[in-house]
C-alpha cells in the first residue's frame, strides 16, 4: 500500500509567452501605481527660485480683478426712452 502513494511533484506546463508578458505587465502596473500614490502622499519641497519672485499682492490689487470680471460678464442695461 506505501508503494502505490506517488509523491513526485505535479506536471505544470511552462507559462506561455503572453502569460509572462501579462504576468511583468501587471507587475510594472502595480510599481506604477506604487508610485503615484506617494507621489500624492509625500510632499515635495519647492525649489528657493521659484518662491522668491511671489510678491504679496496688497487687497486692492485682488479686488479689482474680480470686479473687472464680474463686470464683464454682465449685458449692459437699456436705457429707458422718456415718454413725450
């Protein structure tokens, strides 16, 4: 009964080569992946040469933009002909 048992290891056929391409593809998707999401998480300083020419801008230089804007999207009213 002890010799009928067979212990050698199962015949597995030899990955294709589209397994293997599907297979490294999804690996390198995966690190891809990896890699974004700490791009995300992880902050990146910013260089000294770009923070120095940001000036603070004064109030009145961000007010008058947005007035600008909101009145230039606005149709200019008709004026109402006086009655004779």
């Amino acid at each position: 009964m002890a010799s009928d048992l067979d212990f050698s290891p199962p015949e597995v056929p030899e990955p294709t080569f589209l397994e293997n391409l599907l297979r490294y593809g999804l690996f390198l998707g995966a690190i891809f992946q990896l890699i974004c999401v700490l791009a995300i998480i992880v902050p990146v300083p910013k260089s000294h040469e770009e923070a120095e020419p940001s000036e603070p801008r004064s109030a009145e230089v961000t007010r008058k933009p947005k007035a600008a804007a909101l009145s230039a999207n606005k149709r200019p009213k008709k004026e109402a002909k006086k009655k004779r």
